[in-house]
C-alpha cells in the first residue's frame, strides 16, 4: 500500500513538471542515428558498434567528437537503460586510426594537440558520467584507445583470444594517455597496471580474466549475447542509479575530485533523485520528527528540577540553544522539520 501510495504520489509531482523543463533534461536516443558508428536500440538496451572492420575498428576526429557527446546525452536518455559497446569483425578496436589521426598529429600545433588531449579525456568522462551500464564486449584486438573505452565501462566480457594493450609509451606517447593511471590500478592492482603502462605489452584474455580486467571470458561468437543478457538485467532492475554512489569514492582523471573512475566529472557524483529517493524522503521526515519529539518529551519529563539548558558549547560541536519553551538544548543547525524553527543557531 505504501509503494503505491508514493508510485502516485511521484506520478502526480511529474505531471506538474513545466513541459519546458522536460524538454531540456529528458530525451529519446532510441532512434540516434549515428554516423561514425552504429547505435541500435532495442528493449532498453543500446548496442554500439564500432564498424569499421576493415581496419580493426580504429577510431577517428569524428568519432571520438561524436563517442563523446553521445555519451553525455545518455545522462537525458528515458528510453536506454544499458549499453553494450562492442566492435565488428573480430576485434573491438585498435585505437586512434593511423591515417587519420596519429599523421595529423605529428603535424599539429600546441593548441590543437591539447584540444585533441581533452576532446580524448572528455570522452573518457563522459562515459564515465554516463549513468547507464557500460558493457564491453571484447574480442580481438583492444589497443590503445579501444584499451581505454573498455577500462572506462562498468563491466568487460573478453574471449580467450583477446589481446588488450595500453601501448601509447611505443608510440612516444605517456603511459598515463586517457586516465590509465587513474583508472586502471583500480581495476587490477597498482602493480599489474605499472607492468602494463610500463611496457605497453598485451596482456591475453585468460590473463585479463585472472587479473580482475575481464568479468568473464566467453566464446567468440556468444560475445554479444553476453552481452545483450548483462545489460538486460540491468535493465529489469529498479530504476536506481548506483553507480553514482560508487563514484563519489574516490578521485580519478579530470579537473576535479569527482571524475575518473566513478569520482567522474561533469558532476556525475551528484545523487540523482529517484523514485525510491523521493519516495522515502516523507518516511526519513516522520522518523526524524518522531526522534526529536521523544527527545523534547523525556526533557519535558525530568521536570522543573533540572532547570532548563543554558546557551553554551555544546559537545557534539557548536553551540546550545533552547528550542521555545520546552527547555531541551539542540546543537546549532540541527534542522527541525516543524516546530518555533527551521535551523537553530543558524
């Protein structure tokens, strides 16, 4: 009776919601089309492909621009409750395409090499704002910057044929490349992700697995059921976003404390309000009113011979004040839901 209650009681808040306001923070992606990689929707989970096979799915300018903003509209998304990140062929994805982007860049100013570094470190936390689950599926080759967009998920599927390689340190670049540094140690252990950022070798699927990199190895060609499956259960589950309480852990890559690895950027360690958030909120209010009040009535009951509390330091920090005519000293700031004040000492 309860759930229905507050199920109504939500519905009936939403509809007073300004169109307006809906507008500009609720969106449909399930009918994105993509340009640079495909994007299919079905039951509430997203798979995206990186389809160029040919070339062992590197990744270019382009989409690396449109990998990172699709990531950050996921965040307005009302119709994707999982994503499946996957590459065509045999291979998940190579990294930075040689051709188009690794040759322009030896020919790029300072400014434009840090505008592609940060367009590459947005991407990163995007996806890790990004409130869905992020299911890799990986097979194959998984280098460089495809190594990054598989850490950067929530969860990876490998295949016992899988090469993975944080290799940027062999092609003159730093280790760090992407927020490896930040995020990786997290992952599998600060020593494992020295050996691999260190020498840039490949670490195989089996290997992955042991280490903690892989969930699981499954068979090639199960890939993307697997994967399908894993985002289909996250799916069914209440519509709660918990990653953003993990991600208020601890730091990681970006200009402030919460991006990275689930410290994310872009204000990804906000606590978005639910249902069951905004549904328990009465239920906390009554509790809390009900523990003051049982406060006040035993302060009540000790009679005129205590005499009533003085202003003063109060132990728990702050400062003592008397609430009304009831005699009973609360610290400064405790927030009184109803009663003679909303903040006392404020």
């Amino acid at each position: 009776m309860t759930t229905s209650t507050s199920t109504t009681t939500i519905a009936t808040s939403t509809d007073r919601v300004d169109p307006a306001l809906i507008a500009g923070n609720r969106k449909s992606l399930s009918g994105y089309r993509a340009t640079h990689f495909k994007w299919e929707v079905s039951d509430g989970v997203a798979t995206l492909t990186l389809n160029r096979p040919d070339r062992k799915n590197p990744l270019t300018f382009d989409s690396y621009a449109e990998l990172r903003d699709l990531f950050g509209a996921l965040k307005y998304a009302t119709d994707v409750h999982a994503v499946v990140l996957i590459g065509a062929g045999d291979n998940f994805c190579s990294g930075g395409d040689v051709h188009e982007i690794i040759g322009p860049l030896v020919r790029l100013k300072a400014p434009e090499l840090l505008m592609f570094t940060r367009m590459t470190g947005d991407l990163v936390k995007a996806m890790r704002a990004c409130p869905q689950p992020i299911v890799a599926a990986v097979d194959g080759v998984c280098a460089g910057a495809g190594a990054i967009m598989a850490m950067a998920s929530d969860l990876r599927l490998g295949t016992a044929r899988s090469k993975t390689a944080f290799l940027f340190n062999r092609v003159g670049l730093a280790g760090c490349d992407m927020g490896a540094c930040a995020i990786l140690p997290r992952l599998i252990g600060q020593g494992r992700a020295s050996e691999l950022l260190y020498t840039g070798r490949s670490m195989g699927g089996e290997e992955g697995e042991r280490w903690g990199f892989f969930n699981r190895l499954v068979a090639p060609d199960a890939l993307l059921a697997g994967g399908d499956c894993v985002g289909t259960r996250h799916r069914r589950r209440p519509d709660f976003r918990e990653r953003h309480h993990q991600d208020h852990a601890a730091p990681g890559v970006g200009d402030d404390d919460r991006s990275g690895d689930r410290g994310r950027g872009a204000g990804a360690g906000d606590l978005h309000a639910d249902r069951r958030f905004l549904a328990g909120v009465p239920r906390v209010r009554r509790e809390a009113e009900a523990t003051l009040r049982r406060k006040l009535n035993m302060q009540n009951e000790k009679g005129p011979s205590a005499g009533p509390p003085q202003a003063g330091p109060h132990p728990l920090g702050g400062s003592v004040a008397v609430l009304g005519d009831r005699g009973a000293a609360i610290p400064s700031g405790l927030a009184v839901f109803r009663g003679s004040a909303s903040r006392v000492g404020a």
